[in-house]
C-alpha cells in the first residue's frame, strides 16, 4: 500500500484506539515448568540493547527536574520563568555541571553496564551552544540560545565513553539560534560537534538530530514549528551525515506522548507522527525512535490530568502493560513509513517529568526489568533508560551516587542475558517468564522469573540445574535490594560486590512474593543459543 493512500488521520486513530491488556486477575502464580532446551528462537536485539541516557543538562549545569521535598524542607525559591507557556517554579531546580571527567564512582558503575550506548541529549541539547574553542567561554550563550556547552565539557563525555564503554549518541541545536533567516537548519552547531569529537579520538555513532519534535516549543523548537519544517530540517541533517560523517546512523522521528498516554496540552502545537513522517521531503532514517513513559509524575500535573501511577498499581498487569499499548502505536507508524528499520526507544523511564516519589525504590524495579524483557520479545532492538543518573527515575542516586534498586537489576540483565531473544511461553498469571539466551554460554540459557505477587511465593519446575540470582528487599518502597537474601552495597573504594547465585537442582524452586529471579542455565543445551 502506498503512503499517500493512508490517511494520517486514520493512523492516529488507529493507534490511539488499540486496546489496554485486560485488568489484572487476582489469583496467585500458577506453577510453571522451565524447560530451557526447548525454547524456540524468537529474534536477536543490538548488543547494546541494554542502554542509558545522560542528559544535556546533567553536562552543562541548568534546571532539572527538582527533587520532591522531605518534611520539614524549607520552600524552594520561586523561579517564575516559564518555558513554553508551561510555568516551571515547582518542577525544576538548578544543578551544576557533572564532571564526568573525574567522577570516578559514576564512572566505575556505569563500566559495569557496558557495552552500551549512552545518549546524550533531552530538551536541553535542542537549545545547547557548542562554544568550539579553548577560550574561555562568554557569560552566556548568544541569542537565540539558552545553554553553553564547552570544548572540556564535551571531552568529559567522550572520555567517559570510552572508559566506560560507551557509544555515544547524540542530538544537536534546533531551536531559533541555530536558523537561518529564512528559518531553515543550520548545520554549523552539528558539524563542530561531529568534528571535535572526532578530533579528540571519539565518535557520535548515532545521532537523533530533534529531541521529541511532536511536542512543540515546550522543548525548545522554534514556536511555528511545523510538520514541513521538520523534514527540511532531516533533509538537510542527512546531507551533513553524508558529507561530515557518513558513518553516523540517523535515528528518528524521537517522538512522544502518543499511543493513549501522556498527552501534552494541544496549546503546545503537538505535531502527530504520522505527519511529520509524512511531510515532504520524506524523512527517512536509519532506525526508528520513540520515547515511552506510561504517564507523567506529579511534577507535570498540569500537561495531563491522568499524571501518576499509585504504588499499589505498581506491579499491576494494565501499568505493565502499557508499554505494549504504546509499541504497538509506534510499530504501526513504523511498519508504514520506515518497514523493517530497527525500532529504539531512545527515552523510557518510570514517569516523565523525571519520575514518581517512590521511582528509585525496589517497586519500580519490577517495571524495568518487565518492560525491557517484553519489548525484546515484540521487536525494540535497543533501549535507553531515563536516566543514568538523574532525578528520582535514574539508575544511580544523583546525590550520593550509590546504586538504587533497578541498577542491580540492570547489572544482572547485563552480565546473564544475552542478544539471542527466546519464546519461554505465555504469562502464567502473576508470574512472568521471559528468556534470553545465557550471555557468553553456548547452549546455555538465561530466564527471568518475575513474582508480581506480592502476598505469595510462586513456583517453577526446573528441568535443567540452574545457578539463582533472587532480588527481594524487606518492602516495596525500600532502597535497599538484596540478592539471595543479603544486601547488595559497593564494598571499599567502591568495589563491586560479587554476585553470588545459590546452586539450583532440577525440580522445584520457589520464587519469594515480591521477587526478580535471574536463572542461568549454562548446560540447557538450547540449539538457538549455539
């Protein structure tokens, strides 16, 4: 079918119409046989599916999304800017520049979760000035801009990349400052990016040139932004990939708040995906990108009145499940406008607007392990959490900079769960099953059993010895996670703790209420995993 015997308006219907996974039924987790040596071979993600955004922001220093306040915190000073109409005195607060040239526990963590891809970008980087010079930098950036990012900032990411190992992708300035009179892109900002990065031994391998271009001037593109602007401006974005770095892949549109959740005020000149993707030229790019949040935290009430998710809903069936309502919008633009391109969901977290009160606790762990081993399953071949270390969402505390909970997580899914994606069947009530072949084990088999019972133990039957990794903690909303009953903690000088499994026979194992268990099993001689 060709594109222009769709209607756009129909595909947004379409999406927009798609039903939620039914409620969640009550009962307790059915028993469940593992038979690993049988799971047939679904498909294969990126090697850095597992990935992780820092903002723009977090490199520059500026407003982020404020920390919630305790008892007896003293109000914050109102700062009564605006962006976009939208009035941000209670969402943001200021924060220095990271250094991340020499944060060297940040660095430490973040090595243990490579190979990945770390983009650099958010709302910010569409407002960045590149000041491309070993000159000090001016007090402000010029007109037209709202942010300054220096030579040594800059180098900081790159060396943080590579000792990290970390591909970086990125995005560049769009917003008034980077246009030309006649209000077209101009490419300069971008060129200078690509070539100091290359100057100084690293590399932009990816590039999403705007950051969340469907939402409108709240994330700093020009106020009359249109659908045809966009395509001008990827049109043109592809010629500089063409002749500044025919090597960087372009991903795109980077859109968001579709697909039945987080819907931004109509005031803010919302574009719909399929209009942009159907504008002239016709955007094209190398893999197809998304953000996904199932709802927005208290910070942003005001964008959409559903905002929030209670913590007693957490380990629902219809929150979990969201994240297919909002694959399968995206998909249907995919399959039409770019079939076949890779799908990357550059932006995923708890709650936009930088997470809910209870985001850094073990409940919310249970999300990311459960979204990513399901999108794996459907066809996303790489996904970014938001953030590494920022706000209430990050896998990292931005304070202390001590692992939360989900960053425990994230170190077993990279260490247990290879690229090859497996079929371990269909959901057995509030048990999910999901696996991967067993990263660096040929035949061998990596499943991950997900309790969502809270008040019961479940149980599988294991035919094959495995080797346990059980994260539980004493309560939902604890900061704390244990593996195999004993907390996880850096140890001296922030040495990783060892993660030891508990040997597990064949037969019979019991799952804790409330728990993520990781099961390898090097001997199940699976011949997908060969």
């Amino acid at each position: 079918m060709k594109a222009s015997s769709v209607s756009i308006t129909a595909l947004a219907a379409a999406a927009a119409l798609i039903p939620a996974s039914p409620a969640p039924g009550q009962n307790a987790s059915r028993e469940a046989t593992v038979a690993p040596a049988t799971f047939p071979m679904v498909r294969k993600v990126d090697p850095r599916f597992q990935s992780y955004n820092v903002e723009m922001v977090e490199v520059v220093g500026g407003r982020f999304w404020a920390p919630y306040a305790k008892p007896g915190d003293k109000p914050a000073t109102a700062d009564r800017s605006t962006s976009g109409g939208v009035d941000i005195a209670a969402m943001f607060s200021k924060r220095p520049p990271l250094d991340l040239a020499n944060d060297r526990r940040l660095r430490t963590l973040a090595r243990e979760l490579g190979p990945a891809y770390m983009r650099v970008s958010g709302a910010w980087a569409n407002r960045v000035f590149f000041h491309d010079a070993d000159t000090p930098a001016p007090a402000g950036p010029p007109a037209g801009f709202e942010s300054m990012l220096t030579r040594p900032q800059w180098a900081g990411v790159i060396d943080f990349a590579k000792f990290v190992d970390a591909s970086i992708v990125g995005s560049f300035p769009v917003g008034i400052g980077a246009r030309n009179p006649d209000g077209s892109w101009d490419p300069d900002q971008a060129r200078r990016m690509i070539r100091y990065t290359r100057d100084r031994g690293g590399e932009i391998v990816a590039a999403e040139l705007v950051n969340e271009p469907n939402v409108g001037p709240q994330v700093g593109v020009p106020k009359d932004y249109t659908a045809a602007r966009f395509a001008q401006d990827i049109a043109a974005f592809r010629r500089l990939v063409e002749t500044d770095a025919p090597q960087m892949r372009t991903v795109g549109p980077g859109s968001t708040g579709e697909g039945g959740f987080v819907i931004f005020p109509a005031r803010g000149g919302m574009i719909p995906t399929p209009a942009l993707m159907s504008a002239e030229p016709r955007p094209t790019f190398d893999a197809f990108s998304y953000h996904f949040y199932g709802t927005v935290s208290s910070r942003c009430a005001a964008m959409d009145k559903t905002a929030g998710i209670a913590p007693e809903d957490a380990l629902s069936e219809a929150w979990l499940a969201r994240a297919d309502q909002v694959f399968d919008a995206y998909k249907a633009y995919r399959d039409h406008f770019l079939p076949g391109a890779p799908i990357w969901v550059t932006e995923m977290g708890q709650a936009g607007c930088g997470g809910d009160r209870w985001a850094a606790t073990w409940l919310d762990s249970f999300r990311y392990v459960d979204q990513m081993a399901r999108l794996a399953k459907r066809g996303v071949d790489v996904i970014f959490h938001n953030t590494l270390s920022a706000s209430d969402y990050a896998l990292i505390d931005d304070v202390t900079e001590l692992p939360r909970p989900s960053y425990w997580a994230a170190l077993l899914w990279r260490r247990l769960m290879g690229e090859t994606v497996l079929d371990a069947g269909e959901q057995r009530g509030r048990l999910h099953l999901y696996a991967h072949c067993l990263r660096g084990s040929s035949g061998g088999v990596a499943v991950v059993a997900i309790n969502l019972n809270d008040h019961a133990a479940a149980t599988v039957v294991l035919t094959a010895p495995a080797q346990r990794y059980t994260l539980t903690a004493d309560e939902l909303q604890a900061s704390t996670v244990k593996l195999n009953g004993k907390p996880l903690r850096l140890g001296s000088n922030d040495a990783m703790p060892t993660l030891r499994p508990e040997a597990q026979a064949r037969g019979s194992v019991r799952l804790p209420a409330a728990s993520i268990s990781f099961l390898a099993m090097p001997g199940a001689s699976n011949l997908s995993c060969r």
